[in-house]
C-alpha cells in the first residue's frame, strides 16, 4: 500500500509543485473554500509528475512501450524526415497520454540514440492524426548493437507546451530507461521496422516500461482484439 501512495516524484515537477501550493495557500487565506480547490489542484500536481518504478521484459528482439496512455492509432505512415530514415511508410504505433497518466518516457529498446531533433509547431489535440505532422515534437532514433534502428517521437498535445529529453545523441540507452517527460497531455509516437507487425492493438492501454509493443523476431499477421 505505502508503494501506491509514497510514489516518486520526477524532478521535473518539483517546481510545478511548489508553485501550485503556494497558491493554494494564498486562496486560503483570500477565502477558505478556494484554499480547497487549491490544496486539491497541488495534490493533482502531486498526483501528475509520479514516477513510478517499471519492470521492464529483457529481451534483445522485444520494443518495449514507451509511455503509458491508449494506442490511439497502428497505421502505415513515413517517419519525421530529419531522422533520415527514407520516405518508405512504416508502421506507426500512436500512444495518446491523458492528463491522468503518467508522463514519464522510456526507451523502446538498448542500443545509442543515433539521432536527436527537436521541431518547433502547433499544438492541436494529441489525439488527432495530424498532430504527429504538425505539432511541436522532439525525435529520437537509437540503434541497437545489431543494427536495428527504432524512432519515437514525443509530440505535444493541446495542454502540454515543454516537452523535455534527457539524453544527447551518442547516449546510451537501455531498453526501459527513463530518457524525457512532456508535461500536462500528449503523445508519443513509434516506428516499427519494415515487416514487424505490432504485438498491441488500437484502443489497448499501454505501461511504459513493461507493455512490449512489438517483436522483432516475429513477423506475422496483426493482432486482432475485441472488448470483453
């Protein structure tokens, strides 16, 4: 039980945090009921910048989810072009965070992130197709020892306006680690080699860290799924 309630907080939030009591504090003493409201809007704060220990699937073949949310899309589409890798469509896994998830961002998998770009734009609902081409976003590409080059994408949404990355190109990574946060609402987006079909399905809700989305090793058809 402490483990659910005495989560960790990301450091990034401490100041979102502070800022947040400090209001609530001075709508205290302004007027007692608005105090309230506050102590609860710093308690989401809390509540928001979480940053919970995951146990991640070992696996030199296994792409693990990078953030937790819903697959809001698994479409065919080209990869952001400042990562140079070609204009042939890939599949696209969307994953859509709402303002109750957690925000942290975790590696796909190990390998040296090969490439890093950030992009300045919009800033239309995360939920929305054209948000991947038109919204501010932060691109990453790693590759692994064998050779294999995965992308994700971290795309603000229509509340998050920072979206942070930790790591440098010529980082090294592991499959799982911790490597940005975007604050209040977004999107990460991941590009599947050609060939890998998608082990999650639109609608499925994602852990970042644990979900594995797909296998490289296995090549099939897609998976189906149904509500029950």
């Amino acid at each position: 039980m402490l483990k659910i309630v005495l989560v960790p907080i990301n450091k990034a939030g401490y100041p979102f945090i502070a800022i947040f009591a400090a209001i609530a504090v001075i709508l205290y003493i302004w007027w007692e009921p608005a105090g309230m409201l506050g102590a609860l809007l710093t308690a989401w704060c809390v509540y928001f910048f979480r940053d919970p220990d995951r146990i991640t699937p070992i696996g030199d073949k296994l792409v693990i989810c990078p953030a937790d949310g819903v697959v809001q899309s698994v479409v065919k589409a080209a990869p952001p072009p400042e990562l140079d890798m070609g204009s042939d469509p890939m599949t696209r896994v969307a994953v859509f965070m709402n303002v109750f998830n957690v925000h942290v961002n975790r590696s796909p998998i190990t390998g040296i992130v090969s490439a890093k770009h950030y992009r300045p734009g919009r800033f239309f609902n995360a939920s929305l197709d054209k948000a991947s081409e038109f919204n501010e976003r932060m691109s990453l590409k790693v590759k692994a020892d064998d050779g294999t080059e995965i992308a994700f994408v971290q795309i603000a949404g229509l509340v998050a306006r920072r979206i942070l990355c930790y790591v440098d190109t010529g980082a090294p990574l592991r499959a799982g680690e911790r490597f940005g946060l975007i604050r209040f609402g977004s999107r990460v987006d991941i590009y599947l080699p050609d060939g890998v079909q998608p082990l999650v399905i639109e609608g499925q809700t994602t852990i970042a860290g644990e979900t594995v989305i797909a296998d490289l090793s296995r090549n099939g058809e897609p998976l189906k799924g149904e509500v029950r």
